[in-house]
C-alpha cells in the first residue's frame, strides 16, 4: 500500500509539474506573438515615417529616483541607490518588502517611454462610473488597500472638465507628470490617436496644453484647409455619421495606421470594445463594473500633490504579455532603433540603457535574476 501510495503522489507531482510548465509555454507563447505584431507595426511605422515611434520622456530613465503611489518620479529628488540584499529572497521565488521598494523605481524608469495612451474616460461613461463611485463608496471590498479604501471613500470623477476650478492650476501643464490627462505612448503612434482618444470632453482638446502642446491641429482631407479648432475635428471623431467619421479617418496621419491595423486585431487591451478600419482590435467586456476594483485612479498633480481628493477615471489601450503585464520600449532619439520586451514570468527586469559594467557583483547578482526570464526584441 505504501508502495502504492507513494507511486501515485510521484505521478500527482509530475502532472501538476507538467501543467505549470504547459500554462508556462501558453504564456511565453502568447507574449512572442504579441511581440511580432508589435514588430510588424513598428515595421510599418518605419516604413512610412523613417523613424520609429518618437515616444518622448513621460519621465525619468533614471532608476534611482523615489516614486509616489501612483507610480509618479520625484525627478527634482536625489538619487537614492538600490538595497540589492533580496536575491536569497528571489532566488526563493519570495517578494521581500526591500525588492518590492526597488522595483517600484526601477519600473518607473523602464516606462519612461510607456506603451500605453492614456486619455480621459468618455462623457457616455459618466452614469457608469457614477455607479461605481457610488457602489465602492457605500460597500467596499473588505480586500481592499487603506490607501485605495481613501481613494474611494474621496470620490472621483469622469474627468477633470467637471471640475475645472479645482484642475484649473494645471490647464498649462503639458508634463504628464503634473496632471496625467493624457499619456502619449506607443499606442497612440501606432493606432489613429483622433479616433481613438478623442471622445472625452470638448473643453480637453480646447483648453489644455497637455493636449495641444502635443498635437498639432490637421488639415481636412476634402478640403485641404487646416482646422480652426480641435472642438471642430472632435465633433467629427465621435460623430454618428459615417461621412464625418470618414473624414477624420482619411486625415494622413491617421489613415496610414490602416497597413498596420491587422496586426492589431483582438491583441489590445482597454476598457471597452474599440473597431477601426474595420479591425476589432478590442475584444471582451468593459473591465469598468460595479464590484471591479482593479481599475487605476489618477489624482492631478505630480511627486509632492499625492493626494486622494479629486479622484478621476482614464480610459487606455495597451498590449500586455502573457502575464498581463505591459511591454517595455526603449527608443533614443533619432528613433532609429529600438528595444521592445516583455519582464518574463518573474515580471521583473531591468533598463537596458544602463551598463552593468559599472555596477558591483551583488546588483549584478540581483539583476541577473529579474532579467533571466526576459523575453527581448529589437530592431534590425
């Protein structure tokens, strides 16, 4: 009977042994495939720009800076060097409160230049998110952080428009970092920005410099004039007629991420069902409901205003890895080349602009182990 017994706990471990590493290959197959469409896109790009996307600084590529808890640089701080005493932690497959503290900053600096678009949630989801407010603040999770218990007992809101007196000392910010209204990663390079980020609040395209001082307003494609205004060319991005929308899809700039687009289809993640020449590059439900607490919250200001009061929601488009974490990209001006790569399973790793030569045989060690899993594609 032991005899028996021990056969069949040996052959228990090796299955659940072999489904880890089935979930595992899944995983790192998905994240490579992923990877190619961005490759393809980012091929496309090239071709018809002759640079890649000039992704620029939404931040620090310095690794050593200290960050709030919304994941914000204090780029005026002084440098503050790693602990790397947790690689008997790591090795143990363990998180240890000091790795978790230098992987905040590390992370920061690894998305310096950020794949994601971040923009205001749409005025259509006002009532929806109106419920969301309501139901967290009248019920929370019990499993919920004090932190993230503070800011939903504060409110947000749908975007800052609604609240303009107290967002009204940061409408000349064009630093993300100050306000967070808008991020312009490589999402909004590679899709058609004016279709995809434009159905928030007239008054955002209109009155705050994050947005114009990073866009500059088009031309109409029938008629070769240049737009007065971005409410004009907004009122047609989120219009009902297919002629307006027709319009602002044939604008250059926006009609030349059609080669692309395929690329794209059903592997990009959001808060709900985007379509664009004809690509469903969205897919499933809206992840913004009623009892989902896993949605980000912005508060304006940058490092030293990380208050909970004036909370808001921001719609995104990104693509995640296997793990359903974001890729990374790193591209130096002039954008003739770039690193995109995913952290792994371990998700975790490391800039790769910075020389380890330079560094001592303990942060190699530590390193060595949150790089070691890495999943790396670069430009030819």
């Amino acid at each position: 009977m032991l005899i028996v017994v021990t056969v069949l706990v040996t052959l228990m471990a090796i299955t659940f042994r072999l489904g880890s590493i089935g979930g595992t290959s899944a995983d790192r197959n998905e994240t490579v495939a992923h990877l190619q469409r961005l490759e393809n896109c980012l091929s496309g790009y090239y071709a018809a720009f002759g640079t890649y996307p000039p992704v620029k600084l939404h931040g620090s590529r310095n690794y050593k800076l200290s960050v709030s808890s919304h994941g914000i640089q204090n780029v005026d701080g002084e440098e503050e060097d790693l602990n790397w005493s947790w690689a008997a932690n790591r090795r143990n497959g363990e998180d240890s409160d000091a790795e978790q503290r230098d992987w905040q900053k590390v992370e920061a600096a690894c998305k310096a230049q950020p794949v994601d678009c971040r923009f205001p949630y749409p005025e259509g989801y006002r009532d929806f998110v109106d419920a969301i407010s309501q139901d967290l603040q009248s019920n929370p999770p019990s499993n919920l952080s004090e932190d993230k218990k503070k800011v939903f007992s504060a409110g947000f809101d749908d975007g800052v428009s609604n609240n303009r007196g107290r967002h009204a000392q940061n409408m000349d910010e064009t630093d993300w970092r100050e306000i967070q209204l808008f991020k312009f990663g490589l999402m909004s390079y590679l899709l058609p920005r004016y279709l995809v980020m434009m159905n928030s609040a007239e008054e955002l395209y209109e009155d705050y410099a994050q947005w114009t001082g990073n866009n500059s307003l088009p031309a109409d494609p029938l008629t070769g004039q240049t737009y007065n205004n971005w409410q004009s060319l907004r009122d047609k991005a989120v219009s009902d007629k297919g002629t307006d929308l027709a319009r602002v899809a044939n604008i250059p700039s926006q009609a030349v991420c059609s080669r692309w687009m395929p690329n794209l289809e059903g592997v990009c993640s959001g808060n709900r069902q985007i379509k664009l020449f004809g690509v469903q590059i969205t897919t499933g439900t809206p992840e913004l409901r009623p009892g989902n607490t896993d949605f980000e919250v912005y508060s304006p200001g940058g490092f030293d205003n990380d208050s909970t009061s004036g909370q808001y929601v921001l719609d995104g488009v990104t693509i995640l890895d296997g793990w359903d974490r974001e890729f990374y990209y790193y591209s130096p001006a002039p954008y003739q080349s770039y690193v995109l790569w995913s952290a792994g399973p371990n998700k975790r790793t490391f800039p790769p602009w910075v020389s380890r030569d330079s560094l001592g045989s303990q942060a190699n060690e530590c390193i060595g182990l949150w790089v070691e899993d890495d999943i790396v594609s670069m430009s030819n």
